[in-house]
C-alpha cells in the first residue's frame, strides 16, 4: 500500500478537502482543508505513513485557496499527478 493511497484513505474517512502527490524528489506533498480536529488526524496518520513507508519528516505550513484549486475539478479530494 502506497503513501498516497493511505492519504487518499485517510482524507475520505476523515471527509477532508485536498489533493495528494509524489514529487520527483521522492517526497510526497499534500493539501488538505477541514476542521482544525481532522486536520490534526490527517497530519499524524501523514506521520505514521504506511507500514512500508519510513518517514522523515512532515513539513507543514498554511495553504491557501489556490493550493486547493490544483485538485480534479468534480472530486473533494484528488491523486494528482507527480509534481
């Protein structure tokens, strides 16, 4: 299971707004918009990563709308391309 799918997972159970994508430094970079409470959640299941997966580092900062407009125009929360 990829890092990807489990934010994908995790942003349909905790009915979060956002996009998700590797980039081609290996990283993977995220979007996500909801309440203060399942931000949180997705911020540290993004630290637990997949079973396979040895994470780093989550580097957060504030996204704005246009951020968020990157997602598939129809879908509340996209697999982008990678970046």
């Amino acid at each position: 299971m990829g890092f990807r799918y489990v934010v994908e997972s995790e942003a349909a159970r905790l009915n979060l707004e956002g996009w998700v994508r590797n980039r081609r430094d290996g990283a993977v970079e995220a979007v996500v918009a909801g309440s203060d409470e399942t931000v949180t959640a997705m911020i540290e299941a993004c630290g637990r990563g997949p079973p396979a997966a040895a994470v780093a580092a989550v580097d957060l900062r504030e996204a704005g709308a246009d951020d968020l407009a990157l997602r598939v125009e129809g879908e509340s929360f996209s697999v982008l391309h990678t970046a």
